[in-house]
C-alpha cells in the first residue's frame, strides 16, 4: 500500500493585530485511514472567512479559540476517496464545515453534505449557495424581517455575504444600498449586482453620500464591517429599525479603533440589533440553499470568485482579506495532484 | 367668576451638555377652561424622568424634540376640576403623561387614566404603579424574556424603573445583580430592595467586582445608563443573551465619552439587544400595573420616592438627577394651594 502525504496549515502563534503569514506553519505528515462511520476526502477547494480570525484570538468566541498548533479551521469541497459511512459513497461531492485548512480530510460522514448535481460550480457551495449564502438569506429574511419597499443598507457589500444580501433586497423589492472599499468594487455592485446604489467607505464624504442614499433611512442594517462604517449607519436609522450583526471584520484585528458612539440612535429608533450563527439554525439551510441555488440559475444571483492557487498561498491570502484585499468570494485552489506516493509498508 | 393663575416650567435654551436650571423658565398665566372632551386637573405630584433631556435636544428623538418655549413635558397625578369628558367626573383622580411641568393641566380625557383606590399611595402612580414600573416589567419579561435561573444585571439599580426590575427578577427567581453610583445607592439595593449583590460603578475594581458577582455570566442586560457601565456589562455576557436597551442617561449630557467598545462580546454571544417605549404597548400596561400594585400591597414589592417642593424647584432637581443625584424615583410635589384668586371679573 502507498501511503499519501497530508499538507496542513496550522497557527504557530497568536496574530499580534494583523495577522501575518509567519503566524502560521505548514505541516506533512500521512493522510489517516478512516475509521468506522469516518470519511476521507480529498479537498478541492477551501473557503477563507473572517470568522475564523475570531478563532485565532485567545478571547472568547463563538467556540473555543484554537490552541497554539492546531489545525486551521475551515470549510472545504472534496470528493470522497474512501469510506466508512454507507450512506456517502466514494468519489461524491461533499462539502464540509469541519474540513480545515488542509488538501485530506477525515472526518465523520455526519460532518458532510452531499452535494447534488443542481447545475451550479462546485465551488459555489462555499458561497453563494453555501454558508454564506445562507448566512445572507437567513440574517436578510429572518433575523431582519426585510419587506418589500423597505431600505436596507449592508457594508462589505462585495463580499461572499454582503453580494448576496443586496441582491436577495432586491428580488423582495427592497431599496439595496452597499457600502464597499475603493470605487472599483462600488461599480461592480451597481453595475453587476444591481444594488440601487453602492457608497465608497473610503471617500472623504462617505457620510453625506450614505444620507443621500438613504432618503427613507435604513430599516435593515446588515453588518459585517463595524467601526466607523458601522457607526455611520446607525445614524440613519428608521424607527424600529432592524440591525442584523453578522460581522465586525473592521475590529478582528485591533478592536475598535474609537468605539461605537451612535448607541442613542438605537435607543431613541427602538431598534432591534440581533447577532447570530448560520450554524446554529441548520433546519434553515436546505429550503435555502435550494432558493439560492434557482437565482444561480436563473441568473437572478450573481457572484463573483476571488481564487488563490496553492494552500501554501492561503495565509497571505488570508491576511490580504481581513484587510479588504479580496474582490469576491476568498477561495484556494488545492493543488489537483498533491500526492506523494512513497513505497513505505 | 375668579380667574386662576396657572404656573408652567418652559424650555428657555437649548442645554449646552449638563441642563443648567437657567435653561429654563417659569411663566404665569391664566387656566384655561375646559373645552368639549376636555378635563382640567389640578397636579398634585409631578414625575422627574431621564427621558425629558432626550426631548430638550435639538436632535431627532423619540418624537419631536421640544422647541424653545414650550412647556416641558412630563407625567402628573392630580386632581379633576372640571371635566368636559362625560366618563371622567370632577374629584376623580387622574394620571396622564402629556400634563406637562405645570400646576394645572387641561388634556383631552382620553389622555388620562383613572386610578382606582387601589390600596397604594397616589404617587405611585408616577413610579412603581405607573410608566417606570410598566417599563421594568416589559423590559424584563418581554423584552428580555428572563427566566428562571438566569442572572440579570441591572444599571441605575436604585432608581425608578432599575428598582423595580430587580426585585421581579427575584420574583421570577432569577439572580438580580445592581449598579448604582455609591455605597448608600448600592446597600440599600441589597438590603432593603434584596438584590443578591449589587456593584458601585465608582469603585477603582468595578469590572472585576462586577465578574465575580457574575460566574454564570449575564443573560439579561437591563440598561438604562450606557457608556463605560455598559461597556463592562457586555463583557460579561452569556451565549444568546439579552440586552433590554432602556435608557442611556451617561450619554444624555455629553454624547458617549469613549464609545462602546465591546460591540464584539455581542457578535461572539449571538446577543439581541432591543430597545423600546413603553407606550408603545399600551395593551400590556392593565395587567402589569394589577400585578405591580398587588406586589406592591403584599410588601413584596417595595419602592424609594425622593422628593422635592414645589414646581419652581423642579429645574435644579431635574438636573441633580441627571448626574445621579436623585435616591429612588423622583418626585415634585406640587404646591399645596397655588390658586391666586383674583377678583377679574
């Protein structure tokens, strides 16, 4: 038998502030075999997100933060090489959450989706029809409560979640303002994705142009920046207002530069700001993922891939991205043949 | 006939950060007579309460912000002098919250609410039995649905509405932590209120004092101050937390000092924060005041008035308390016979 080797990115250190590619170590050693109910898969394409920027923090999170040489925590596609599940045969698509950032993984068969051939690239099931997708629809329709007619405003606006948001506003018939960084990403919201409007967070009158944009004020907030641009925002509040916070990608990396000062517009609209995890409402995903899946097709949905080759490439890629260096989805290729086949046993 | 002098406290100015009492005035002039469906009441007691600096802002608010000259708005129970209002006869006494900062007050009769002889005093009609306590019990119950064995933490603790929410968290069974500004506010919370502990804000080790008050961390956030309290609150905050936005009187005077800069422990916890007014659920209040004043007769429930003469004092109370320096809900007593009687006409 041959045994194939396992490249993985593990963290070496905390980040200090930003995080740096010298925080992580890539590691060799043998892909396991599965064991009973296990799975192995090999992994084509891995997601980058910010929340695992979260994970790296010695502070309380969502979940535990990892230890120093843990495994990079991270949603994968693959295909099934070898199984011990019987309900996943060899050579299907899945799709998993726990996969990590590595080119194997073994995981429990539970831990995966199967994904159907619905006429969509494979790699969009880590992203528009995937978690963040998901993430959009279920913050947007549930957490929001978006009606027709109303504003919503959502920062990050080119971003794997925040491209969705917009567009979902807008096949309800909302008003769908973005915010994004640089006038590049703003045109490509308009022009390709169809917002009504796209602000630059970076233009020196960023705050008269979001009030511009919002003549009716905002009904929905969805964040995924926080900061300045968070606080901007709040200050156009409608009355019971809805905040959807999903993401402070802003602070992950210095904490909050000078504080959240618009609190009173909360207050005073009675708004309601309520955080959550796509994660814990897995009942949700598959009418959604099956809603976002037909827009793809329709071409109701657009989505735009940002791909880095090579998971060596994924830290750097990864700190470029916590910084706004993605346009689009952040995705790695994993190399198409990285075995090493070696004559041992 | 004699004609009676009415005596109003109008807004002079605009208060620049601390409401000094030359932002106000005080004006005579003759009662009105009752028009149709009108009432005229004499007031006995008016109501001090945070919201009033929101409404002296020039900023949008909850409604309109006052213009200068108008009477300063506020709640008073009285008595009926003449009535126009078929449902409300002269003796009755009566609560309403449009009265104003005056000695007599002519309001549609839709506008009041009749107390009933209920075996509680008549001032509390203003505080335990009235808007403060409504406000504790919503905020709590609905707006942050506490159940049994969960902690909440409550800003303001010795106040109006703070008060109040302890003690039906203890009710309910749950662990009632306080913050209130010095050793007196904070022993008699405990001691009298029977608060399981309550924390000064002002002690060099508030945060770590507050974090051992906490072990189970905080499931319910009451806030009614904002700023640097507030901040230390959240970063005690449980999975799924609720944050009850109620009031945020540190920032009333002078804008948040430093911002909120623990935005993240909401995202990380899957925290809601939701703000409200309680007039907006007028449905809600009969079965809470029964339930207040039945607690309040069964001793179970117990309350703190700090009192000040006569309307033309009202200014400086109103601005001591803005600073914290009211001990329980404030009142002014109105004076007991201002009637001039004049002999015109």
């Amino acid at each position: 038998m041959t045994s194939r080797i396992n490249l993985q990115v593990r963290m070496r250190r905390f980040p200090q502030g930003r995080v740096d590619p010298a925080d992580f170590e890539l590691v060799e050693f043998p892909v396991p075999e599965p064991g009973e109910g296990e799975v192995l898969v090999r992994n084509e394409w891995l997601s980058l997100d910010p929340y695992m920027r979260l994970r790296m923090d010695p502070r309380r999170s969502y979940v535990e933060g990892l230890r120093l040489g843990d495994l990079m925590p991270g949603g994968t596609v693959g295909v099934v090489v070898a199984s011990r599940d019987p309900t996943i045969p060899p050579g299907a698509r899945v799709v998993g959450t726990r996969m990590g950032w590595q080119l194997w993984s073994c995981v429990p068969g539970s831990a995966l989706r199967t994904i159907a051939d619905n006429g969509v690239p494979l790699s969009t099931a880590l992203g528009v029809c995937g978690m963040p997708g998901v993430t959009a629809h279920y913050g947007l329709f549930v957490v929001g409560r978006l009606r027709r007619g109303e504003t919503v405003v959502v920062s990050a606006a080119s971003g794997a979640v925040g491209s969705v948001v917009g567009q979902l506003a807008r096949i309800r018939g909302a008003r769908a303002i973005g915010i994004a960084g640089g006038a590049a990403k703003c045109r490509y919201v308009v022009e390709a994705l169809g917002f009504d409007d796209c602000i630059d967070h970076r233009s020196p009158d960023f705050e008269a142009r979001l009030a511009d944009a919002t003549p009716q004020r905002v009904d929905v907030q969805f964040e995924n920046v926080g900061g300045t641009v968070m606080d901007a925002v709040l200050a156009r509040l409608n009355e019971h207002a809805r905040i959807v916070l999903c993401g402070l990608v802003s602070e992950y990396e210095q904490g909050p530069a000078s504080g959240l000062r618009n609190t009173r517009e909360l207050l005073v609209n009675r708004a309601t700001l309520q955080a959550f995890i796509v994660s814990e409402h897995l009942d949700y995903w598959p009418g959604a993922l099956e809603e976002l899946a037909q827009w793809v097709r329709s071409g109701e949905l657009r989505y735009r891939e940002d791909v880095t080759e090579g998971l060596e490439n994924a830290p750097a890629a990864f700190a470029s991205m916590l910084q706004g260096g993605n346009f689009g989805k952040k995705l790695v290729r994993l190399d198409d043949d990285p075995v090493i086949e070696q004559g041992v046993q």
